[in-house]
C-alpha cells in the first residue's frame, strides 16, 4: 500500500519538466502495463511482491519482460533497471535502483580504460551479472538513473561510494550530483590529476 506522503512525493517529484519514467507494478499477476510511466496520481494498492527478495523480483521482471517481449508488449519495463518501493520508502520518501550489468562487459570496459577490475558499492555477483542496489531520495532518482544508464562505471563508481551513504543506507545524492555539475571538487579525482 501506498501512503498519501509517499505519493504526494512521487507525484512531486514528476514535474513537467521532468518526465514520469517510472511504471508501477502493483502484483505479479499484473497483465497491462503502460507504455511510459504510469499516470499520476497513484491510487493506493496492496502489492503482490511483499516480502520478495531481490533477487525474486529481478528474475520476476526478467521473465515477465521476456514474455511481453514475444507479444511486443514490453512497453518502458526494461530488465536491467529495477525500482523499488517498500516499508522505508513509506517512511522517508526513498525507493531503490537496481541496475544490471553483464560482468564480463564491465570487465572490458574496465580493461578498456585500463583500470584494474573492481566492482564499487552494495553489488550482487552472480555468473555473468551484476546487480548494483541504491537506496536514495526518490526526488533524486532521475539523477542516477540518468549517470549510470549505459553502465558508465565513472558514475556507478561515483554514485557508490561509501561515504555519500547516510542513516537507513541512503545515498546523499545531493554530492555526486554537485560534483557532475562542477559545483563542487572530487576529492578522488583531485588527487589523481
């Protein structure tokens, strides 16, 4: 279930300049899913993922998406960005990214660049995946989702450091975001130059 201050966050978060890219599934079973992030104002719902892991809700929007897929139906759900709504969003007004990434392309990437091999911040690694997990403000989501899109290890690495994560696990967006910017100084890079 949704709390009225938990939607009135959402909803203000998703001004005009900034579009809705978030699409609700509310149960397992759900069927019809819209094309571009569901349509505000949310009316409150129970939910059938209550209690589901992680890693039950990352299988769940790969097999679903794969099933849409074949009937061309997938609409804006995307298997590799996952957000999240639960009982600490109710209470502070976070939700959590999940982002995937084949490990052995951030392996190339990495090498690419060459940087040694390293997987920042709250990552699952499984096989050929990894599962990155932010807990932050949804009114900063946009941010991250629009830095690590394309998994620029710059910004996974950026938006995972340990000391941008506050009280509850959640990350200050408000640094990473001042530092991309130019408004502020990164103290890494500073001392690498």
């Amino acid at each position: 279930m949704i709390l009225n201050s938990f939607r009135d966050q959402f909803a203000r978060y998703h001004s005009p300049d900034c579009p809705n890219f978030f699409c609700v599934v509310r149960t397992p079973g759900q069927a019809i899913f819209e094309s571009y992030g569901t349509e505000l104002p949310i009316s409150d719902f129970s939910t059938g993922f209550k209690d589901a892991t992680d890693t039950e809700l990352r299988l769940w929007a790969r097999n679903k998406i794969s099933e849409l897929r074949e009937h061309g139906n997938e609409g804006m759900l995307q298997s590799y960005w996952i957000a999240v709504m639960d009982e600490q969003s109710e209470q502070d007004s976070t939700i959590v990214l999940h982002y995937n990434e084949e490990l052995s392309l951030w392996a190339q990437c990495l090498e690419d660049a060459e940087l040694p091999f390293n997987i920042p911040g709250d990552a699952d690694v499984s096989e050929d995946e990894i599962w990155w997990r932010w807990r932050l403000p949804i009114s900063g989501a946009h941010h991250l989702f629009n830095g690590v899109e394309d998994g620029d290890f710059v910004m996974i690495e950026l938006f995972s450091r340990p000391e941008y994560v506050g009280p509850n696990r959640v990350v200050n967006i408000d640094i990473p975001v001042e530092i991309i910017r130019g408004e502020i100084p990164d103290s890494i890079t500073q001392k690498m130059s």
